[in-house]
C-alpha cells in the first residue's frame, strides 16, 4: 500500500443538522451512534442480522452517508461515534482529528470506476480534456482521477471537474450535464447503463495510487468503551470471514445478497459480482506490516503528501501512527 482517498471534508451545516450528540454513555446504557455509506461489502449482513447490537449489547443508531466527508464532518461534531471513510478523507482529517483507524475494509478494484457518458467522445483519459467530469471532492475517486490525469500527463486544469455527490451524479449523468464520473455504487451502477468504463480504481492502484476504505472511531468514545470497539471490531472481522471462506455461497439467489442490496440500494443481480471489487484482508491480516501495522501509516502520509501537492490540505505531518491502531483487532482475533 502507499496510497489513499476518498470523500470531502468539509464542515457543512447540513452535515451537521440533525445530528443530535451523545454523551458518554454508561456501561449498562450504551449507545453508539455509527456512521455507514452504501458501499457493497460483508459487513452489511451483520449490521442486517443485528449482530452488532447483540456483540456489544448497545443501542445503535446507523446513520446512512453519502460521503466520508460527510462522515468526517458528523465525528468532528461529536454526533456519530464509528465511521466509514475511504482513505482520502481520512487522510485529511488525520491532520487534527481525534481519530483511529481500526478496520481496514478492503483495497478498492473494480467497485470505483471512470465512466463515460454513451455519445461524449470519451474514449480515454487523454479525451477528458475539455470534458466536464464529477467526483465527489476529496474522495478516494477524486484521488484515482487525479492520479490517472497524472499518470496519463493529463493537465487537470484542462478538465472541468465538478464536485458532486453520488446521488447528484448519477442524476447529472441521466440528464446528460455532465461527460464522465467517477465513483462507486449505488450510483456507479446507474450510470454503467448510459455509459461505459473507461478506467477503474484497480488499474490506478496498479499505476501506483491505491485507495482503500476503513472504519475510524472517535478516541475518545475509544477510550471509555474499548470492549465495545473491539466487539465491533470482532462482528466485522467475522462478518468478512464468512465471505472469504466461501464467496461462491454469496449469490444472487443468497439471503446475503438480498440483505446486502436492502441496505445500500444496489441491486441484487449486481451484489455478487460488486463484492468481488474489493481485496477484503482477514482478520489476522489486519495486524500485520500491510495494514493496521504499519502499512496504513504510511498509506496516510503518502495520500496525504498527495493532497497538499493538490492544495487540498495545507501540511503533512510528520508521524501519522496516533491515527492507526492495531489493538482492537489483535483482541478481537485472540477472542476468538
């Protein structure tokens, strides 16, 4: 890994609106406000079955995002406990937030991808040039593009890009305003029906730019309930253990199909082959010098070199470890 992006991170009013904050909560009166977006990944058969709740014996209140920015926005508040970011935002946050990543999803493939508009005259990355393409500012597909443009000596200035969220795009591409975007599913999907991919995140991490997603938490929600982060921690790590151990089993006829699209709005016939966009590490995985142990740091700094290089923050700083955590998976796997 050396790479990260994904979703913006600015402070809106309206991403705030409506959060209510949570105190710190008792022991016997826990709750845990966590925030998802409608990635297609294993987890979501377990936020579907209730195994969360039943793991940490709280009250949790899933809250549905459209970006990580968004996401970001809502722990810099206060009101959501647990996140789901792609590594663009959280390498942008990690310039001040109290935060730790404690779950490394998956590495991003075929799940985020460029597509072109059906009649805009965009063959490849080259052809971009002129064209109006959106993303979601800051996101990790923001990132991928940014990095393609690069690698294909693309000047971005030369490109309108236009910052929109999933659900504004697929709507943009539709009418026709828009020739190109890049971004992940539900929205993905919609526009694949209007156009044709041009370029997807596996080939830009194979360029050099990997992106991936992950679970963050607020430290000090960390640090009053470290059993319920590593429950947390634990229902996900067997929650990806189960899919690894026979993805095949996970087909469009599967009640982890149905589960699956019920939550993020995919549609099912395209859950099986959606699943299979990512690089889910295991459990034991996790720990180790690749991810949580010290490969994600430095996926951090480098994303984040990347951004200031954009403009997009203002420095990098020198040591990301206090942003990284490898002991909620470590206590998850020796419970076990």
């Amino acid at each position: 890994m050396s790479t990260i992006s994904r979703r913006i991170v600015l402070l809106s009013s309206a991403a705030l609106a409506g959060a209510a904050f949570l105190g710190p909560a008792q022991a016997d009166d826990l709750k845990i406000t966590i925030g998802y977006q409608t990635v297609v990944e294993p987890s979501k058969v377990a936020q579907a079955d209730g195994a969360y709740e039943k793991a940490t014996k709280a009250a949790i209140d899933w809250r549905k995002f459209d970006s990580g920015a968004d996401v970001i926005a809502a722990i810099a508040s206060g009101s959501v406990d647990i996140g789901y970011v792609g590594s663009s935002p959280l390498a942008a946050a990690a310039s001040g937030l109290p935060i730790q990543t404690i779950f490394i999803v998956g590495l991003i493939g075929e799940s985020e991808a460029l597509v072109a508009r059906n009649g805009a005259g965009v063959e490849k990355i080259a052809d971009l040039a002129g064209k109006k393409v959106a993303v979601p500012f800051v996101s990790t597909t923001h990132y991928s593009l940014l990095a393609a443009l690069k690698h294909e000596n693309v000047d971005p200035k030369s490109v309108e890009i236009l910052n929109l969220r999933p659900p504004e795009i697929a709507a943009a591409f539709a009418r026709g305003d828009i020739d190109a975007a890049y971004v992940w599913d539900p929205a993905l999907g919609q526009i694949k029906t209007t156009g044709k991919v041009v370029l997807d995140s596996s080939q830009v991490a194979a360029w050099g730019a990997p992106t991936f997603d992950a679970w963050i938490v607020r430290t000090d929600f960390a640090d009053k309930h470290p059993e319920a982060v590593r429950d947390f921690v634990k229902v996900t790590g067997d929650a990806y253990a189960q899919f690894l151990a026979k993805p095949e089993a996970w087909s469009v006829s599967s009640p982890e199909a149905a589960k699956i699209a019920k939550i993020t709005g995919a549609k099912v016939e395209e859950v099986p082959q959606l699943l299979k966009g990512y690089v889910f590490p295991t459990l034991a995985e996790q720990a180790s010098d690749k991810f949580l142990g010290g490969g994600t740091v430095k996926a951090i700094e480098a994303a984040s070199a990347f951004l200031k290089e954009q403009g997009k923050i203002d420095a990098v700083l020198p040591d990301y470890s206090k942003y990284v955590s490898s002991k909620y998976v470590s206590e998850a796997q020796a419970s076990n």
